[in-house]
C-alpha cells in the first residue's frame, strides 16, 4: 500500500511541554481533570439500541443539487445544518428541519477561490475554509461572497480558530533540528507564534488526513495527533494534558525502532496485530473511541468517564451486516450528532419502543426511505451505562 493510499484511507477511517518563548501553561480552573484510562481490548458488547434513552430523526432533503453520499464532520450552528464534501469542495447548508438550503462552492484556482476544501468552521456569520494547497484560511459569508484570507507562515495539518487566535498543528513537519512543535498559536492576524508540545522524531511515517486532530469539546478544543495516544485541552492560549489511552504493550508506537522506520511501520501496522491508531469522540459522560489493529481491522467502544465501564459496541444489524452508522460528534447534554443510511432507519427503529423516537416536522419514516441521503439522528444516551 503506497502513501497516497494510506492517506485516502485514512481519511475515511475515521479518526504539554512548555511554550518555545518559555511561557507558562495556563491552568485556568476546569472541570475535566486529566484521566489516564486502560482499555480493555475485550470488553463485555452492549447493542447500539441499548445505550439510546431518546433520538430524534431529521431527513436531509434530497435534490439535484443535495445529493450527499456519505457524511461527516457536520456543523450545527445556529439554525443551519452545514455538512462538507471534499469530493466535490462543496459545504451543503441545510435547516432544522432538513430542508435544503444552498450550496457553497467557490472551489477553483482563482485569487477569491480555494484549491480545497480541508478542513472548516463557522464564526458569527462567516464560514472559514481551511485550503490546504495554498496554506490559507479563506473567509466566505453564508452566501458564498468572498470576503478575506489570511496566509500561514508554513503549510499546517490542520487549523482551527478559538479566542485565543489560530491554532495549527504542525505533526507532519520533522526537520531534525530544533524547530519541531506539534502545535504553534498565531494571533488573529497569524503572527506572534507561540509553540507547544517539542518533538525530536517523526511521527512513524508521513500521515495527512482530513479529519481535523482539533475539535470541539464544551467550549475548548481537543487536540489529538493522529498516532498519539493522548489527547490535549485547549483553552485561549494554553494546553493541558487531558484524556491518555493506555493500551500498554499493545500499543504499536512504544517500539522506537518502528516509529522511526517507515517500511518496519508498514509491515508491522499490517501483521503485529497492535494499536496503531487510536480516534476518541468525547464526550462530557461518555467516548466514543475507535481503534486500528491494521490498515482493515477497526474496533469501536463506548467508555464511561465517571465510571471507568467499557463496552464494546455492537452495531450489527444481522449476522454480516452493520446498521450505516457515522458517530459524527457530541452536542452536550450526553447527545451526540449521528448520520444513518436511510434504509438501515427502521432496522434501529426496530429495537427502540415508540416512545423513545420522534420525527422532526416534514420527516418520516417514508419520507427517509425514499431518500438516497442519509437522515441524520440526534441521539441521547441513558445515563448509566449497564
């Protein structure tokens, strides 16, 4: 399997050091105090119906211009329903109740255009697109009018935006000398850098994915290099460890002579049957995590944080196949953002009494299965976990 491979999979499969001017961490109160957690590769298996007190189903209207195939990385804000397609560069605006909006695509080679469409958020009333190609955060309205863009010093992974200014990581850049840092803070302007998280070797081989490592959580971010297992809170404009995943001995990257050999890496990730990559969606109660044994073999779980009780999810609709679930990300209030295959709706519906689930105003069960996009499920979870 060559590189370029790797990072299309990749990108599906999904998925505190001190600061370079001496500055100090902030360690501003927060609730959610470092955890280092062991997981269990053999937990007891809970059905994905099982875990649901309540979910409520939106359809994602399809027209000509709608037409979705598989989703994630969606954004709620406000009233909009926004969900990329890197496909075709397109972000797709839709309302609460599913209805189609409009489609935002300034994708092109020209001075007010991006070359792609990588990662993205929303501020207030502007969309932010992160390309990639050019290595810079291009501003649009929620219309598609061009309004600025700002250029990175060097080409990121990825980027994200919080009050603190840009933040970018950095994890795929090793030079060897002594400008190696995960993750380097700009101003709004993208200046005065400040650098986190030192390293002096590469990270195994040269990974790029689509999947942003910085995502939201409460009102910080959570970073997440791709083959780390540790996580990192990020506040304004500081850093602290949060969430590690101990996998002990099966962990591939604690052998140091296959994470710093890319070709023993690739044998190793194909035949050693151990962690390699670890991706958490984190919740204030629960995670939701998933892991690779191979560049095939992924295992997902659940994991509740106040308890320490692990399951591995079952998402089985018989005995060969999976209901088309896309644990997207966490909304608060233990509910988490889920895209479902249109067909696979009622074989959920199925396990869940009728009062557990209810349709938002113009969806329905019908209405779904007509559909080739996904419908999209914000489920609530039970609060314990049994």
């Amino acid at each position: 399997m060559n590189y370029r491979k790797l990072q299309l999979l990749l990108g599906l499969i999904l998925i505190v050091s001190c600061g370079h001017k001496k500055e100090t961490l902030e360690n501003k109160p927060n609730p959610d105090q470092f955890q280092s957690i062991v997981i269990n590769r053999n937990p007891p298996e809970l059905k994905f119906a099982d875990l649901i007190e309540k979910v409520e189903v939106v359809k994602l209207e399809e027209t000509e211009e709608s037409l979705l195939g598989v989703i994630f990385n969606l954004t709620i804000h406000n009233d909009l329903i926004v969900i990329p397609n890197t496909k075709s560069n397109s972000l797709y605006f839709f309302n609460r109740k599913g209805e189609f909006i409009r489609q935002l695509n300034r994708n092109g080679d020209g001075p007010e255009e991006y070359s792609s469409l990588w990662s993205y958020w929303l501020k207030g009333d502007t969309v932010k697109i992160y390309d990639n190609d050019r290595s810079r955060v291009v501003s649009y309205d929620f219309e598609g009018n061009y309004l600025s863009e700002l250029k990175l010093p060097k080409n990121a992974m990825h980027v994200y935006e919080n009050e603190g200014g840009y933040w970018t990581d950095y994890s795929h850049r090793f030079t060897g000398d002594s400008t190696n840092y995960e993750l380097v803070r700009y101003n709004q302007n993208m200046q005065e850098p400040i650098e986190f998280l030192p390293f002096n070797r590469p990270f195994g081989f040269p990974i790029v994915t689509t999947t942003n490592s910085m995502i939201p959580y409460k009102d910080v971010l959570v970073y997440k290099q791709i083959l780390n297992d540790s996580t990192y809170l990020i506040k304004d404009a500081g850093i602290k460890p949060f969430i590690h995943f101990d996998f002990g001995a099966d962990f591939l990257w604690r052998d140091e002579k296959v994470l710093n050999n890319p070709s023993i890496a690739m044998n190793e990730i194909r035949d050693a049957n151990k962690v390699w990559m670890i991706w958490p969606k984190i919740g204030e109660q629960l995670i939701y995590l998933t892991y690779n044994t191979s560049f095939e073999d992924s295992f997902q779980m659940v994991i509740d944080r106040a308890t320490g009780k692990q399951f591995s999810l079952d998402t089985r609709k018989n005995a060969e196949e999976k209901l088309g679930l896309m644990f997207d990300q966490w909304l608060g209030n233990n509910t988490m953002l889920i895209p479902i295959n249109s067909l696979d709706l009622s074989e959920l519906l199925e396990d869940l009494d009728e009062s557990q689930y209810s349709f938002r105003e113009g969806s329905s069960l019908d209405v779904i299965e007509s559909s080739e996009n996904p419908a999209l499920m914000w489920v609530k979870f039970k609060k314990s976990l049994k």
